[in-house]
C-alpha cells in the first residue's frame, strides 16, 4: 500500500488530483487518500479527468505490484449534489451508492446521533445473547458474561462517537434484563438496583461497567492524544478545520454544520478533560496565560475574569509574564489602567491571583500535559474510568469485599452470598413487599415471619446448624450473638482471625447460607425436610469440596475431617 500511496501523492504534486481541503478559504490541508491495511479512500473532485487519473493510478499499481484491485468491491460515494455521478462510476468501471456507508468497522458519512450508528451495535448484544443459554447459567455466571462480552461490544463504537442516553439505557436494559432473567424476553424480578450492580465490587456492587462514563473515557482519550502528540498529522487537520486563537493545547470551538460532528461532541468533555490533567511548564511560549489550565482548578481567566478584563495583552503566553529583575524571576501582568480607590475589587482579585501562581522552575524544553490521576503511567481509559466514577460511588465504604468474594468458591455462591449482605433474597417479607401474598410464617422453624436476618441467624433450625457446625470450624462464640446478617458478614474475619482451621472457618459462613436457603427451597418447593444435623453435615461437604477443588489443604487431611464430621453428625442406626 505504500506504493499505491507515493503513485497518489505523485498525481496530487503534479495537479492531477485534488482531493479535498480541510481549509478552504486559506487552501490548506488537501487530503487525497486514507490507506489502512488492504482499505483505501481516495478523494478526488465530480471531474471525468481526475477519476481517469485514479483508474490510471490503480493500473499502474497492479502493474508494479501484481496485486489486483477488487471493482467488484469498489464503490463510489457523492458528497453533495454530483449530478455526474453514474458517468463517473462507468469511467471507473464500478457501483455508486450514497453515503452512509461502513469503514473500518464504523460508519462513515452518518449524523454523530444517527441509528445507522448504534442499531448495528444494539443487534450485535442481541444476537450474542441469542446464542447464549442464558437460562442454564447461575447468576455468577451471567455476571461474569457481562463484564467480560456484553459490556465490550460497544467499546469500538464508543472510542469515536457519544452514545445517545437512550442508547445507553437501551444496551443498559439488555444486560439488566440478562442478568436477571438470563434472556432479553423473560421478565423477572430484579432484586437489586443497577446503580449498585454498577458500584465496584469492593464497595458492595457487581463492577458492572457504567456504559455512559465508559464512554466518557473512552473520548477522553482523543483530548489527551490531541495535547500531547503536537506533530501528528490529524492534529494538524483538526487545528485547520477549528483554529483556536487562544489556545495551543485545545482547537477551536465547532460551529456552524461542524457542530454535530464527533469532534465537536469530544470537545463538550474539555472542562472534565482538564480537572484531570494539567500543563506543565517548560519555556512557557506555548501556554495561554489566561485560557490554558497550567494552575490547580480552572483557568485564570475562569478563576478571575475581572483581571483579566483589565489585563492589556489577554492573549498571552506565561513567558510573556515573566521579568528578571536581579537575577529573580518575578511575575508582570500589565493592566490597561492603574487599580486606585475604586478598584478595590479588581486589586484583591489581583493579589488573589500572585499568591495562587506556583513558583515554577522554567526551562528551556517544552511544555506537557500531565495525567492528574497517574502522573508516572499517563493516561489511560482505566484511570479516566475510575476517576469520573469515584464521585459516583455510594457504596459501602466499607464492604467486607474479602469475605464475599472469594476465588476458591464458586461465583454463584459469593453472588449469593452478595446479595444476603444487601437482604435482596425473595423471603416472605420481600415477597410482600412486593405484592406476592403468602404466609410469613419461617419454612424451617415455622415460629416467627421470615426474613433475612430471621433465617440465618434468629431461627431455632439455623441456630442449631450452626452450633453443631461451630466446633469442626472453629468459629468464635461472639459470632453466634442476635446481631444482623450484614453485620455478621462484615465482622467475619475479625471475629474469626487466622489460625490452623482457616481453611474451613474462611469458607464457611458461604457454606452455611447456602445449604440453609437450599433446606428452606427444598421444604417450599418440593415439601421435603431433613434435620439440622444432615444440613450441618451438607454444609461440611460444601467446605471439603471447594477446599479440594482449590488444592489449598492436603486431600487426606480434608478427607478425615468429613469422616470425623460424618460420624459425628450422622452416627449409625
């Protein structure tokens, strides 16, 4: 492709080819052709001679080359009124079709809030979860596909345009409606917000990516780029389109028929862009003294818009500021009149402002930008992510993450296990809530309403699983006191610190909530009942089977502590 590319340039340095400029009225900025990989667009005026030119162009590189150009495949895109249009795809000897048409994988020639856009997206979440089985997998399991699959399929798109907030919420929806009911058709009941299945999982959520602030980060990445790659050749074409006068580390605002462009919406996310990052300086030639975010906060114009209304030169760069007197560097920021008795305003704004200005040690080198967030790293969509969500988390500052997520349990008993830390599980008394009317009596030890807390901790057939339980694990007396469930799973592992019976007494409380709502299941749904001593005996196997699978203890030791378990809750008849 770079022989087809010095073929093209050749034509465009002997006239022969025009292509299009960015820059109109001043004539800068042609662009004849974008090449990636086996792809080429090639630009050229509605003239028979210049789409001869590009045939001639093509022929000579299948000539050099050998490699042949698909026609078949080749298609000519108008822009505008060409009335000539089907003359000149006869000359070229392929199809014309309107824009918009696909490249790369995105649309080219779409409005920015277009469907042509986002429909291909919203279908490609929808056949992927119509070749999934959603129905047979746990809700650990759909967790999992979320975060891994479903949350990525727009990433492409969203690198380059703004989702639409009914997009959002239409792809949003989709992976609700998955994780709960494991189909986009069914509906279930959801038993937690999506606010908090999008809260980090150290805080008491799911990690669940936020699809709007994602695609925050991901458009933030083309300001970085644009302030910190000064040589690049699309900087240079987006500095022609939208000049700025004040600033060499932003372009100029999009107005006219450039405003629903993508760049001009990348341009609406400035102000977050630059609470995250800041110009360091070097000479200070190349940063707006007024408009460039070079102090903490916003810019001094923003910060003190009464001085700079004084100020002779608003256009300035910080060199320009800088005096030597003595062999110090001192600050001058001349102003277009003398601050005297009624300007007492405009003299404190001034002083406010010296005493904010950093002492900084100018060089020689250039400025750059620094990335707030990772100033050793830079930038990246993760730190962008993570910072425009910080101010979002309403979480639990202090979520036992440790003890619900653990890696040698299975994923859908730590979701279990998440949502009893949050009293979402479908007990009588949620049922209720709900406007499902059923007796409140508990199934197991049918004294008292059934809720969370009740279940696990408060009724007589739990607390006797768990006392037949506490010697073979070790648990600590002070965990079996009246107290809520939620508090229980926080204050696990301090009420039951390390020790040689770790290995069961981690794992436990898991084991232990999941056989007692299997027992309460099996009793509701199928009638059926067993003694606490065979749930206790259950709940151990939970134990030796996760610890087995993880290869943490040794197998003969795990196998004598089920014997011994078995032969104590379970004697002989």
């Amino acid at each position: 492709m770079d022989i087809l590319s010095f073929i093209i340039d050749k034509l465009k340095e002997a006239g022969l080819l025009t292509g299009f400029r960015i820059d109109e009225t001043n004539r800068r900025g042609a662009v004849t052709h974008l090449l990636y990989a086996d792809d080429a667009i090639i630009f050229c005026d509605d003239r028979e001679e210049e789409v001869l030119n590009i045939l001639a162009a093509l022929v000579c590189f299948q000539c050099i080359t050998g490699l042949r150009v698909n026609l078949s495949k080749t298609r000519i895109f108008p822009v505008g009124d060409v009335p000539n249009i089907s003359r000149l795809s006869q000359v070229l000897g392929c199809d014309w079709e309107f824009l918009p048409t696909t490249y790369l994988g995105l649309p080219l020639g779409a409005p920015v809030f277009s469907s042509a856009i986002w429909n291909p997206v919203i279908s490609k979440l929808r056949n992927r979860l119509e070749s999934w089985k959603g129905s047979f997998l746990s809700l650990g399991g759909r967790v999992v596909l979320i975060n891994a699959v479903l949350s990525s399929q727009s990433t492409y798109s969203c690198s380059l345009f703004p989702a639409p907030k009914g997009v959002v919420n239409a792809m949003e929806k989709i992976q609700r409606d998955f994780l709960w009911s494991g189909s986009m058709d069914k509906e279930k009941i959801h038993l937690i917000s999506w606010d908090v299945c999008k809260i980090p999982k150290q805080k008491g959520g799911l990690g669940i990516r936020d699809l709007e602030t994602h695609n925050h980060s991901l458009l933030l990445k083309w300001l970085w780029r644009f302030s910190s790659e000064r040589e690049s050749w699309w900087r240079e074409l987006i500095c022609l389109k939208f000049p700025s006068a004040s600033s060499e580390w932003s372009s100029g605002d999009c107005v006219g028929s450039a405003g629903c462009s993508p760049w001009s919406q990348i341009l609406k996310l400035k102000h977050t862009f630059w609470k995250m990052a800041r110009i360091e300086q070097g000479s200070g030639c190349w940063t707006s003294f007024w408009h460039d975010h070079w102090v903490e906060g916003p810019c001094l114009a923003e910060k003190f818009p009464r001085v700079m209304a004084a100020a002779v030169f608003p256009s300035s760069r910080v060199a320009d500021h800088l005096s030597s007197v003595g062999g110090n560097i001192l600050w001058d920021i001349p102003l277009k009149f003398t601050l005297r008795g009624g300007a007492e305003r405009e003299r404190e704004c001034l002083m406010n402002l010296l005493e904010i200005i950093p002492s900084i040690n100018f060089t020689a080198g250039p400025e750059r930008v620094t990335w707030l967030p990772d100033a050793s790293a830079g930038f990246s969509v993760k730190s962008a992510y993570d910072h425009l969500r910080a101010d979002r988390h309403f979480g639990v500052e202090d979520f036992p993450f440790k003890v619900v997520w653990q890696k040698i349990i299975p994923s859908k008993i730590c979701t279990f296990l998440w949502i009893v830390f949050h009293k979402r599980l479908l007990t009588r008394d949620n049922l209720k809530k709900r406007g499902i009317q059923l007796p409140s009596r508990c199934p197991l030890c049918e004294k008292a309403e059934e809720n969370p807390n009740h279940l696990f901790i408060n009724c007589s057939f739990s607390k006797e699983v768990w006392w037949r339980m506490r010697s073979f694990v070790r648990i600590a007396s002070t965990t079996v006191d009246n107290d809520d469930i939620s508090t229980r799973i926080m204050r696990w592992f301090c009420q039951n610190p390390s020790s040689p019976w770790q290995w069961c007494t981690k794992v436990f409380l898991h084991a232990f909530c999941w056989s007692i709502w299997m027992e309460r299941n099996s009793r509701v749904f199928k009638g059926e009942a067993v003694f606490p001593q065979v749930t206790a005996f259950r709940t151990g196997c939970l134990i030796a089977s996760w610890v087995s699978a993880a290869g943490k203890v040794d197998k003969q030791v795990v196998e004598a502590w089920v014997l011994t378990l078995k032969s104590k809750l379970i004697p002989r008849s």
